[in-house]
C-alpha cells in the first residue's frame, strides 16, 4: 500500500525565532519511502538536522519576523496490514530489562507513575502479567476517557486526565503509559501519522497521533489507547518518555500557530508515478 502523509504549518513571529522541528519520519521507516519526506520553508530558511537523545531526527531553524510556512508532502510504502499482536508475549522482569529500557519505568513530566502506583495495582494488579495487562490498561483508558479536542491543554498530565476523565489522544496514551510503568512494564510516547484506513472515516481535521510502546515479549509493540484497535498504516515520527520529548515543534520566543493542517491518505500506486 502507498500512503501520502504530510503537513502544512504556518508560524506567525513578531521577531526572529529559533526554533526545533520534529517532524520527519522516524529513521526505521526511512527506506519505506518513496517520495522524500523533506521540510520545505516558505520563505526559505537554513535547516541543520541533527539526532535527538532518543534517536530523532530533529531540525533546527530560525523562523523570520511574519509570516512562514513549514511544509512536506512524502509518500511512504506500507504492507498494509494491521499492526502486529503477540499475546503471547511475556513480561520481562525488572532485572532482565535491557539498560536502556529502564528510563521508560520512570516518572516524566507528564506521566506521574509515582502518584497513580496505588490506582495501577488497584485496577491491573489481578490481570496476568504481559501482553493481557498491558491490553487490559489500553482498554480501560481507552473507555474511562471521554474524547474531545475541547479537553485539550498543552500542560495537562496523566493524573489530570485521570481525575478529569477528559482528554485527546496523547492524554490517553500519557495515562496508560503512566499506569503501565507503575506496574513495571517500560512504555514510551510516539507520535505518528495515522489516517483513516481499513475503518470508517472520521468527520473531523486530520492530526498527528499519539500512541504508545510498551517493552513486553522483549521487544516493543504498539498499543493505542484512544483508537482501541490495531490499526493499517500507522507510521512512526518521534518517540520518547512523553509528550515533552516529540513536541513537533519548539520555539524560543513569542510564535503563533496560525495554520495546522496534516494529511493521511492511502493513494494508488499510479500516484507515485504522476507524481
């Protein structure tokens, strides 16, 4: 399967801005594209690429004074297929994790392990260890929460989400992931592209997606609290302890977003040769 994915920002500045871009798709996916997934300015601006701490690819850039638009427009080849469950999978002590899992057991800024530790055993403590409790997490969060882009606010946390019962997406994913480590499974925040394929349509702007990985069955798998389903042609930007380390964008000074579009859509093979 083919799939167009892309965006359009408009960034408003009252004076130069430096800014970092996460926005290009995550690096295991690079050779699934067919069209390159590149950062266009309007005006034209420099961009250094650089990798993050977590293995991003981020951009840096100083956005003039007015008005500039940061834009792409990739097509990415996809098998097309729902993502891959192992219900099998076990979990892994905390003594046989891999080094570099453990940070994702962690507190972070916006998921309070610490604080929802007694809630965690409370609801999961009974559920059998590994892939059926981390299932059984997803699937509470995804029907304890109403949705509703009504409920958005960039500095709400898990335990706000908890105690609100309200949220977008990446407030499900920060919730499950929160409870996830208190029960000592690894889990980390992604952004991703996630269009409407192999389900029925959603009346409302198309978004980036955030989901979740959880280290189980040593390996990590994706889990989506807020959809509640494996789903076709998700495809990976960023990931990170939460949504503080995969801001698509972060500036250093007074910036109004004063467009955001996205763009998901399955197209035919014959795309990439018109295009």
């Amino acid at each position: 399967m083919l799939i167009r994915i892309g965006y359009e920002l408009v960034f408003q500045c009252p004076q130069p801005t430096p800014m970092v871009l996460a926005l290009n798709v995550h690096s295991t996916r690079a050779r699934d594209l067919v069209r390159p997934d590149q950062i266009i300015t309007d005006p034209p601006v420099p961009l250094r690429h650089s990798r993050d701490a977590f293995g991003n690819t981020c951009s840096r850039l100083v956005l003039p004074a007015g008005s500039t638009r940061v834009y792409a427009d990739a097509l990415i080849r996809d098998q097309g297929f729902p993502e891959a469950a192992n219900t099998e999978a076990r979990q892994v002590p905390v003594d046989e994790l891999p080094s570099e899992t453990l940070m994702y057991l962690l507190p972070s800024r916006y998921c309070e392990s610490d604080l929802l530790s007694a809630t965690a055993w409370q609801l999961f403590g009974h559920i059998p260890e590994g892939w059926a409790r981390v299932q059984a997490v997803c699937d509470w969060v995804h029907g304890y929460l109403t949705f509703g882009y009504q409920y958005a606010r960039p500095t709400k946390t898990a335990m706000e989400a908890y105690n609100e019962r309200t949220g977008v997406c990446r407030d499900y994913a920060h919730l499950a992931i929160a409870m996830l480590r208190a029960l000592n499974i690894p889990a980390r925040y992604c952004t991703t592209y996630l269009g409407d394929i192999g389900v029925p349509p959603v009346d409302a702007p198309m978004d980036f997606a955030g989901c979740l990985e959880a280290y189980v069955g040593d390996a990590w798998h994706f889990f989506d609290p807020r959809n509640g389903a494996r789903r076709i042609g998700r495809v990976l930007i960023a990931r990170g302890r939460d949504a503080a380390d995969v801001a698509i964008s972060t500036s250093y000074g007074p910036t109004f977003l004063q467009s955001f579009k996205v763009w998901t859509d399955e197209v035919p093979d014959t795309f990439a040769a018109a295009a």
